[in-house]
C-alpha cells in the first residue's frame, strides 16, 4: 500500500476531535464494521511492517481515551486483532521492540477497560480472549487461518492451546490491577493534600467502590477458579507464573475488600428442587455459591494441591491465614487500610472475638448488598446471559467471526 | 461460617495427608536401596548440610510445618465446631449401611463422564443445560433424602453412644489445642496421647500422629466433611468435568 493511500485508509477509521478544554484528539470514528476492515488488512498482512508499526501505535493512542475504547470493543473482530497481536511471530513482527512495547501497552489498555472501567461486565471479553486459541484452531476461518496453523505447530495439545492466550495475559493484567492501586492511591493523596484533611480509609473505600469493578473483578476470580480445576495437574508447567499472579490477585482482593465478599450468598438450598425451579429461583445461589471468598480458597487449594515450589506454596498458606483473619497481610502497599479483624495472631488479647466474621461485616459495610447482589448473581442459564458462560463464549466467538 | 473453617480444615488435612504419604514414599525408597553403595553416597551427600538435597529438604519441611501450624491455628479457633460437626455425620454415616453415601462418588463419576460430553453438547443446545441442572437437583435430592433418614434416628440410644465413642480426630485436636482435650474430658497420656505445651513439640506430636494414624483420620474427615456438611452444588466446579 502506498503511503499516501494508508493515510487515507486510517482517516476513514480515525477522526480529530476536540476535547473539554478544546485540545485536538484523535478518536475512532462510529463506524465498527470500516475498522473491522482495517482489522481485517492488518491481521492478513496486506499492509507493510513499517504500516503495521505505525498502525499500532495510532490504535494506543485512540485507545487511551474512553470514547475511542467503546467503540472498540463494539468491532466485530476486535477479539481476532488482540488474539493476533497477543500471537505475533516472533521473527516477524515481534523481534521490534517497539512493536513488544505497543502491544502490552494496547492490551493493558483493553484489560483496565474491561476490568475496572465498563459496567457492562466486560470482563467476558476478556475471558473470550484468554479462551479464544480453541476456537480458532476447531474452526478456522479467512481472518485467522494463519494463527490457527502458527498455533498448531506450537502446541500439541488442546489443553495447552488454551492455555498459551492465559500465560500471556497474566502479566499484563498483573500489571493493570498494581497501576490500578497505584493510581487509586495517589488520587486519594493529591486529594488530601489539596483538602488539607488526613487520608481516611472512608475515602479509599468511596474511590475503590466503583460499581463497575465488584461484577467484574468477581466473575474474573470466579473464571480463574474453573480454569485453575480445568489445567489441574499442568499448574506444576507453569507454577511460578501462576502462585506469583494468585499472590498479586490476593492482594488485590484484600485491599479492595472483594476478598470478603459472600455474594451469593452461602445457604442452604431446600431439599426438594427440579431444574425449572432452578433456573428460575435457585440457580444464582447454588452458582457459585459463597462468592469470591469460596472461590479464592478453592484457587488457593487447588493450586497448593498441584505445585511444587515450597516458598511460594508457603506464602499461599499465609494467604490463606490472613484470608480467615487469623493473621496481617503484611504484603499490601497501603498502611492505611486498616481491617477490622486482622491481626489475630499478633494480638491475641486485644483482637476481635470473630475476625472472619468482622471482615465480612466490613466487606459489607463497604459494598452494600442491595447494591451488589444484582450484579454478583447473574444467571448464567437464562438466555440473555447465555453467551457468558466460560463454556459458551464459543457462541459469542463463532457470532463475531459470522459478522466479519 | 463454620462451612468456610470446615472447608479449610479439610483442605488443609488432605494436603498434610499427602505430604505425609509422600515423605513416607520416599524413605521407603532409600530404605529398599540400602545396600546399594551408590545410595549411601547420595544419603551422605544429602547429609551434608550446605548439600542442595538438604536444603530442598528442610524447605519442604518448612512447608509441612506450615501447614501443621495453621491446622492448629483453625483447630484452636474453631475446633469444637468443626469436631461437632464431624462427630454428628460420622456417627451418621458409621450408623448407615455406609451404602447411601458410598453410592455418591459412583454417581459423580457417571455425572462427570456426561458432564464432559455436555461441554460440547452446551455450545450447540442450550437445552442441554436443563439436562444438566436435572441430574444435579437429582443429586441433590438423594443426599437430602439421606441425611434426613439419618437425622431423624440421630438420637436414638445407639446413636447417643456412639457420639461418646473416641475418634482419632478428637486426639488430634487434643494435641492442637489443649484446651479442647478439657473440654471433651480427654486426659494426658490416655491412648498414648501426650499433650504438651511447647510449640516445637506440639508440631512434631501432630505430624507424627498424622503420620501414625493418618488411614483412620482420613476416613473420619473425608466421609463426613465431604459428603455430610459439604453437599452445597457449586456449578462452578459442576461446569469443570
């Protein structure tokens, strides 16, 4: 493609636009199915490696404004480009550094998009993309028969194939949940300087208690679980990886109080049920039921039961400690985060009677349930929600590939 | 809330059990190679302690000791309820003909092979799901049925015996937190059971008597814990298989 005509060919995707204090800024234009063409060109190659460079870096910057990122995820193949761009041949495109550099930058932006800022639980994109590489290679199709083949040559198994997309993501989402504190954190500070007032944890609460991050953070902890029994004994291939994110995660949990969380909540359901009385009434408690504070105990067994590295598996138990209460999560940034119950084991005299018990009150002064509890027990068998089960994000996959 | 201290517990007790059974696999492997000369050599390799052997070998100690001290932890905190619980159902499940609750696994692993079949049969018919949720509303009504059958002969005299019968796990939460053995009336030294108070003992004690007894405390745990106070569905794990 000549460089005059690729300018052209990006404007019909990009617009400059003026913001609220009247700066020029480059936006994607509402037209998903134009930039899914040039999706489609970049993944097909039909434009140079100086073009595609150049590509990548228009995308990041677009991608940093909120606007440009919904409309991103509303092109039909967006799941295609960032599979491709999470797969990129490293003697091709991926032996610049540059290159590396842009791609974990636009990935870091899609995955603080779909975690902490959507409310449109987008955290199943997500999940789409770490699942994506079984789809492609079942069916594949124009847009990615060359992944598919790249990806079959890698790896033998099925099992493995799936994996690859997750092994990938662990860092940048790692990544995302510490800028994320991190920034969370300064605001609180810029604010209290400004105010001349001390930092309160009421403040940190009211930042971290956005609506958007409870349902999303929570279904991404609830998809680990089922992906951490799926791998079982393959955690051991890959175990440094997957205790250093699950020690992070932890600790992201905690501080944000997510941790705590029993919704849905862990009851009993009555003797007698039938599956329409189920789906109808029952399904949202039987589904994970207990929450993320289950879940988390089940990932931390489940891995404890299946890798081998002795420190790292001990700091899981001490995550399991401070989990019940029995003990300080000495690892977490924020001094200031002060947890009612914690410190058992330091104090026994002085420390709450139940410090499990006053963790959840906390957890649950922090995120009312009335205000939770609709977004946590989402049915997954009703028709509108069926696409966001793990195991029917094919549906939604396949769909898109239709549309391209 | 006690769910989530049983739930610990029991994990917590399932890996010491392997760990136990591991450590017990490899003594046996140098013992059974004791003539050999070359395995003298890396015994005494593995005795020297600047040797890499060793080194893996007190970190692998130090994670059994870990795990021993937060069981004594939960033990210490919660004890009595998770023993209470444990006795209840273990004094259920010793009453029955053991074949209501024997059935469960078989009928998981039914469960399982179809389960794995749905998986693709979910991404081409949603009605497939239904078929699922029947099979676990199924599931769960026979547990229920179980347990109830059970609990309305719970206090039969039989029964009101059997709850005074001594279990191995009441020894060991005896040795986790002393305060328990008064409350349930055991004494020092009974059943070779010695209680003591200094840390480092205790901690050998309980990974010694786990070791001794581990056959007889993993049939008191994991057939109470796991088809008694567990039996909530969690079709997260349900979707797994």
């Amino acid at each position: 493609m000549e460089p005059l005509t690729y300018r052209a060919f990006i404007r019909t995707v990009v617009q400059v636009r003026k913001n609220e204090r009247l700066e020029k800024i480059p936006v994607l234009r509402k037209d998903p199915k134009a930039i899914g063409l040039v999706f489609e060109k970049f993944m097909r190659r039909q434009i140079n490696f100086s073009e595609r460079k150049s590509f990548l870096k228009e995308l990041y910057v677009v991608l940093g404004y909120r606007y440009s990122m919904k409309i991103f995820v509303t092109v039909p193949n967006y799941l295609h480009l960032l599979h491709d761009l999470l797969n990129l041949d490293p003697n091709g495109d991926a032996s610049d550094g540059d290159v590396r550099a842009t791609v974990q930058k636009i990935l870091r932006k899609f995955i603080n998009f779909a975690l902490f800022e959507d409310d449109q639980q987008r955290v199943f994109d997500l999940i789409a993309l770490i699942e994506f590489s079984s789809y492609s290679n079942s069916i594949p199709l124009r847009a990615t028969e060359q992944i598919s083949k790249r990806t079959e040559n890698l790896f033998e198994s099925d099992q493995k194939t799936v994996s690859q997309n997750f092994f990938k993501l662990l860092k940048p989402i790692e990544f995302t949940m510490k800028e994320y504190r991190e920034k969370s954190q300064k605001k609180l500070l810029e604010e209290s300087k400004m105010n001349s007032e001390i930092m309160t944890e009421k403040k940190l609460e009211s930042y971290n208690t956005k609506k958007s991050i409870v349902p999303n953070i929570c279904q991404f902890v609830y998809y680990l679980e089922y992906f951490l029994l799926k791998i079982g004994a393959t955690i051991e291939q890959d175990e440094v990886q997957i205790v250093q994110f699950i020690s992070n995660l932890f600790d992201f949990l905690y501080e944000t109080q997510i941790l705590h969380l029993i919704y849905p909540p862990m009851k009993s359901i009555p003797s007698e049920i039938n599956s329409n009385v189920l789906m109808k009434k029952y399904e949202s408690v039987c589904h994970r039921n207990g929450g993320p504070l289950i879940s988390m105990l089940t990932i931390i067994f489940t891995v404890l039961r299946n890798a081998k590295i002795i420190p790292e598996k001990v700091g899981l138990l001490k995550c399991c400690a401070v989990l019940l209460g029995l003990q300080k999560n000495d690892r977490t940034s924020d001094p200031n985060v002060s947890r009612h119950g914690s410190g058992m084991k330091d104090k026994p005299k002085d420390g709450p009677p139940h410090p499990l018990k006053e963790l959840m009150i906390s957890a649950i002064k922090r995120y009312p349930g009335s205000e939770v509890k609709k977004d946590m027990s989402t049915s997954l068998v009703d028709s509108a929600n069926a696409d966001k089960l793990p195991d029917l994000l094919v549906q939604k996959v396949i769909f898109e590939r239709l549309l391209c | 809330m006690l769910l989530i201290y049983e739930i610990v517990f029991n994990g917590l007790f399932k890996l010491i059990y392997s760990e136990v059974n591991a450590s017990k696999v490899d003594s046996s492997v140098i013992r059974g190679s004791e003539n050999n000369k070359e395995t003298d050599e890396v015994q005494k390799a593995n005795e020297d302690p600047n040797g890499f052997a060793s080194l893996d070998g007190s970190s692998q100690n130090k994670y059994s000791d870990e795990l021993v001290l937060l069981l004594i932890e939960i033990i210490s905190f919660a004890g009595l309820a998770i023993n209470n619980t444990l006795r209840m159902h273990h004094v259920s499940d010793t009453n029955s003909t053991r074949g209501c609750l024997n059935k469960k696994p078989m009928n998981q692993s039914i469960s399982k092979r179809n389960l794995g079949e749905t998986e693709i049969r979910y991404k081409n018919n949603f009605s497939a799901i239904k078929l699922e949720l029947e099979k676990v509303c199924e599931y769960h009504g026979e547990q229920i049925r179980q347990i109830k059958k059970q609990e309305t002969n719970k206090f039969s005299d039989n029964q009101a015996n059997r709850l005074n019968k001594k279990l191995k796990i009441d020894e060991l939460f005896a040795l986790c937190n002393p305060e328990f053995s008064a409350s349930k009336g055991l004494k020092s030294g009974s059943a070779g059971l010695k209680i003591t108070k200094n840390p480092r003992e205790i901690l050998v004690a309980i990974s010694a008597f786990i070791q001794i007894h581990r056959e007889e405390l993993q049939s008191e745990i994991n057939h109470t814990l796991k088809y008694s106070s567990l039996k909530i569905p969690r079709l997260v794990t349900h979707y797994n298989h």
